[in-house]
C-alpha cells in the first residue's frame, strides 16, 4: 500500500467520523450535501487509481 492509498483510508475514516455527527434525521439536507461530496470524491479516487493502474 503507498502513501496515497493510506491517506485515502485516512480521508476516509474522517469522512464516517463526520456522517456520524451529522447523522440526525432533521439534518437531511446536510447529510445529502455530505454523501454528495463523499461519492464525488469517491468516484475521484476511482478515477485516479484506475489511472494509476493502466
């Protein structure tokens, strides 16, 4: 695993420590922005290592 490959797991440990905070159910409009903004960077990183891979 490089670097980059741990600072993602890293970025994502950070990103359940956030959905749990703003996990409430009167907070849906936060939490959508929230899981919007974790699968575009998500699909980023995909892009990346499949990139990276080829």
């Amino acid at each position: 695993m490089d670097s980059r490959q741990s600072g993602y797991l890293l970025e994502l440990r950070y990103a359940f420590k956030l959905l749990r905070l703003y996990f409430f159910p009167n907070n849906l409009l936060t939490l959508t922005k929230f899981l919007y903004l974790v699968l575009s960077k998500f699909s980023e990183m995909l892009r990346e290592l499949s990139s990276y891979e080829g």
